[in-house]
C-alpha cells in the first residue's frame, strides 16, 4: 500500500482497518473482502457526505490483520502501523466494519487507544454503528459501551468454547483440534450430567496413516535409517502428508525432519490422552501427558506403537546427534561418541588417504586456559590410535587374572554384555523398567516445572507434594529392579573366543591371522570397543612427538588417555 500522504487543512485522508480472528485453512479471505467492501462503500458515502460540506475526503487503502484476535492482546502489525500514521497525521478517520475489529480487549484497556485516536483528531467509523468524532462526549459515551459490548461478546464466547471443550473431554471426547497424523474423527452422541445428549469427536487409527508410523518406527529400530533420510525416504515414494491428505493449502507440502519428529512426538501414538503447550505467541510447541492420581498416563484412545515402543522412540529421538547429516566413516572410533579431544571438542574421522582422527575445534579461535586447549587443529594417525585401543582393551583382559583394577573393569563388563545379550524375557522387563523410569522423571520434571500453579493454597501444595512423592517412588521401585536384574543377568564374557585363533601358525596376536577380531564386521568391531570403553581423551601432538612423514612412526601411547566402562 502507498503511504500516506501527510493530512493539511481541511482534507480528510481516510483508511479502512480489517481484521480476521483465525486464517482459514484454505487461505480464504471471505470475511476480510468482505469487511474491505464494507469499508469502501461506506467511504464513498462519507466522501459525498463531506464533499457537501465543502470537505475533499482522500482514500489512503486498507489496514490489515489475518489470523490475530483482537481479545488476547497479541501485537497486530498493520493495526500499529495504522496507529502509527494516525500520529504522524498520515490518516484522520479510520473506517472499521464494527467495533470489534478495533479492540475485544476490556474497556479499560481499549480506552486509551481509543482516547488517543480522538485527542489526535482522528474520527473513527463503523459501517454498522455509525461515527464517533473526536470532541463529542456523547460519541466517546456510546464508543465505550460498544468497546464493553465488544469485549463481553468475546468473553462469553470464550468461556462457552472453554466449558464445551471441559464438557466434551469430560465425557471422553477430543478436543485438541484437528485429527493428528494417523487419526480420524468418529463422533458419538454422549450423555452428560444431566443427562443431555452431547456430541463428541472421538479418535480413531487411520490404517494408511497408522502404517506409516509402524513402519517408521520399525525402520528407526533396525537402526538402518536417520530422521533425514526417512524424510527422503517417504518424499521418494511419494507418502502423503497431514496437509496433502487434507489438501488445500498444504496440500503440495513434503516431509521435513521437524515434520516427521512431531508427529513422532505426539502421545496420541501410544493412545495417551494429552493437552497442548503452548508458546507466548500462541503456537503448539509439544504436548503434555495427562496422568492419573498416581501418576500414570491416561490411555484414551487404541495405541498406533504400543506404550513400550512409542517411549523407546522418545528415547531414541532425545538421544539423536545434534549434528545433523554427518557423513558416514569407515573408523572404527568413528559415530560412538566415544572420541574426543583434550581441549574439549568431539574428534572426527577423515578418510583421506593417510587417515586420521582430527578435533573439531573451530578454526582461528582463541586460546584460552582451559586445560588442553590448543591452536589450529589437532590429528592423530587413525590407524595408530585403533590400534592402541584395542591392544589395550585385549592387554587389559589379559591383565585381569593377576590386576585387581582389571578384574573390576571385566566384572563392569561383564554386566554390561549381559544386558546386551540376555533373554527376551528379561531384555522386555528391563526396557518396561526403564521406560517406567524415564516416564516418572518427565513427569517429576514436569512437576518441578509447574510448582509455582501449586502454590495457591495449603491444598495445592499437599497436592503438589503428594505427586513428587509418588514420582520419585516409581524411579526408586525401577532402580531397585534394575539392580536386582542386573545381579541375576550375568553372563561368561565370550574370552575364549575373542582371543583364540584357528590359524596354526599364529603366533598369539590378537588382532592376528584366524583370530576373532581378524574375521569381526566393522560394527562387531565398534561394539567390543563400546563394552570396555567409556572415553578416549586425545591430546595435541608435542612438536617433538610430531612424525615426519612416517604415520607408523608418530607417538601414540603419551597422547591417549582412555576412560573404561
């Protein structure tokens, strides 16, 4: 819209104000056209009306708002604007559908603005309502009964759409919008309290939809598949999205990562019934299980994933890298998270032609006085290191018939291979506890995070005590279990056959010809290095430790530092 030219002498510059509480799905824009020809036609009638009164009366075009109410106090950007002209004398009459397109908010809030319109001069009209001119105490008394009017009407609105919405959860119905991926409405007439028949939207699975989900989570548990490369996945094979089911104005839309993730993250998909959170702007940021006297989610609809495996994949999903789209490495202390530098920094694996492990310490920064902390960056041969760790976890082995210390770090490894290999039975019981637990941890968190709604009263913080209570004995009953089944779990370690070689020649190497290490997949290699290590610390090379030209040749062993399990 062409700015305004500044208002002098006795000329009317007029502009039209619209507003739209929520933007149609659709993008349709009915009632803003609607409220824009409104708004023209009663300019021209004001332009004649004026043009009789020896007044020229200029249309400076429309100010508008899609998509924000003007009862929750939410900023409108074309509405300040407007304001804005109106003080820099740009616009001296502003021309609104009705008064509830102005201001919703209470009176008392509303008045200023009004007050400040009037005393600039500014006279403000309403195609249904009539003119309310600056100076004229009569018009001020009649525009704030309108403002009031204006403000109950909503307040009705909102406190009918909030007790229908109590009614319809209460009676087991929906009331969280649009059905979420996987989902359709099926509606059923309820009876309530009074008896009274009541219309609600249950929540039943979308077998296509519900598919989808299944079998993204069994890919993610096969851990053949990222969150970005099921995205591309289901783009390829052209799997409709939310919006493109839906159609209109999403309907080209495609898989995105946050797409994927928060239809993931919904607790409809273990048939949880949850209430939305909201962000200050008024957006859905996630979702908020409802739980039980004790704690425990309410189940209210048929589960997609079953309770165990929607909370594994919460599970899996937290856990996932920050770093997104990391390549892929053939180094076996590569993508375990295990490697890192002195200074602080996560090492990575290159695949050039003399490998090597390499600290991501950015380029050019400062150096501090952080211990370890180094300038430019920081290699060490990956084959060397490799080779130093492993040595080092069968040197340890060996060590552990006559080394105490070696003998705790194998009986830690020991627990921690049998929990890797234990038996169906126990491995469900292990991943029921320990979703039991993180499950009363969230919700122990969340507690924490709403304590000060508890502090009401004397009630609300025995309520409030009560639930912690509650919480922290399911985490104290999971971790006794744990233990216990940690003690009953035990397995012999497979020592035999990782140091054992069926070549007759060997000459008692462990990582020689015939031996386990020598036929093992790189993914059983990372693994038997993840049982026995818990950190590798590499420090930067001392310039005398540094080769020169000979990989073979560079110090390993002063550099290293490694952390068992």
């Amino acid at each position: 819209m062409t700015t305004p030219k500044v208002v002098t002498g006795m000329n009317l510059h007029v502009a039209g104000y619209t507003r739209q509480s929520y933007g149609r799905v659709n993008g349709s824009e009915t009632s803003p056209a609607s409220q824009r020809a409104a708004n023209h036609a009663r300019f021209e009638l004001f332009a004649k009306e004026s043009a009789h009164q020896g007044r020229d009366a200029v249309w400076c075009g429309h100010y508008e708002d899609v998509g924000i109410s003007a009862y929750s106090g939410t900023e409108r950007p074309d509405f300040e604007r407007l304001l804005r002209d109106c003080r820099m004398g740009r616009v001296n009459v502003m021309i609104v559908y009705n008064i509830s397109r102005l201001s919703r908010l209470e009176p008392r809030d509303a008045i200023p603005i009004v007050n400040e319109l009037l005393s600039l001069g500014v006279t403000i009209v309403s195609t249904t309502e009539g003119i309310f001119r600056p100076g004229d105490t009569m018009d001020l008394i009649h525009l704030i009964f309108r403002l009031d009017a204006a403000h109950q009407e909503s307040k009705n609105k909102s406190t009918a759409v909030r007790d229908a919405a109590a009614q319809a959860r209460a009676l087991g119905g929906y009331v969280g919008g649009k059905a979420p991926y996987g989902r359709r409405f099926r509606q059923e007439i309820r009876m309530n309290a009074e008896g009274k028949p009541v219309a609600v939207q249950l929540l039943d699975v979308e077998p296509a939809q519900a598919d989808v989900i299944r079998r993204v989570w069994k890919l993610i548990s096969e851990g053949s598949h990222t969150i970005g490369s099921l995205c591309t996945m289901l783009n390829t094979e052209g799997v409709a999205t939310l919006g493109t089911a839906r159609g209109k104005k999403s309907a080209g839309s495609s898989w995105y990562p946050k797409t994927l993730i928060t239809m993931l993250r919904h607790p409809h998909v273990a048939g949880f019934d949850a209430d939305a959170i909201y962000s200050a702007e008024g957006r859905v940021t996630g979702h908020r299980i409802r739980r039980d006297a004790e704690g425990r989610p309410l189940a209210a609809w048929e589960p997609i994933l079953s309770p165990e495996d929607w909370f594994a994949l919460q599970e899996w999903l937290d856990a996932r890298p920050v770093r997104a789209n990391a390549p892929r490495s053939s180094g076996l202390l590569s993508s375990q998270g295990i490697t890192g530098c002195a200074c602080g920094y996560t090492m990575s694996a290159n695949n050039s032609e003399r490998p090597s492990y390499f600290c991501n310490r950015p380029a050019g920064k400062p150096l501090s006085d952080a211990p370890g902390d180094h300038l430019g960056r920081s290699y060490i041969s990956r084959r060397a290191l490799d080779d130093f760790v492993v040595r080092s976890i069968f040197g340890l082995i060996a060590a552990a018939e006559y080394d105490d210390d070696s003998r705790d770090v194998l009986a830690r490894v020991a627990a921690h291979y049998a929990e890797v290999n234990e038996t169906a039975e126990t491995a469900q019981e292990r991943r029921t506890l320990v979703q039991e637990r993180a499950d009363a941890t969230r919700a122990l968190t969340q507690l924490y995070d709403d304590a000060d709604l508890y502090r009401g009263d004397a009630i609300g913080r025995q309520r409030w005590a009560n639930d912690i209570r509650t919480q922290q004995a399911r985490v104290a009953a999971a971790d006794a279990r744990l233990e216990d089944l940690g003690r009953e779990g035990t397995l012999t370690l497979p020592i035999h056959e990782w140091s054992a070689s069926d070549d007759p020649d060997w000459n008692g190497d462990p990582l020689g010809p015939g031996t386990w290490w020598a036929s093992a997949s790189l993914g059983e290699r990372r693994s038997f290095v993840a049982l026995f290590v818990k950190r590798i610390t590499v420090r930067k090379a001392l310039p005398s430790e540094k080769s020169r030209g000979n990989k073979a040749a560079a110090v390993i062993e002063p550099r290293v530092t490694i952390e068992w399990v």
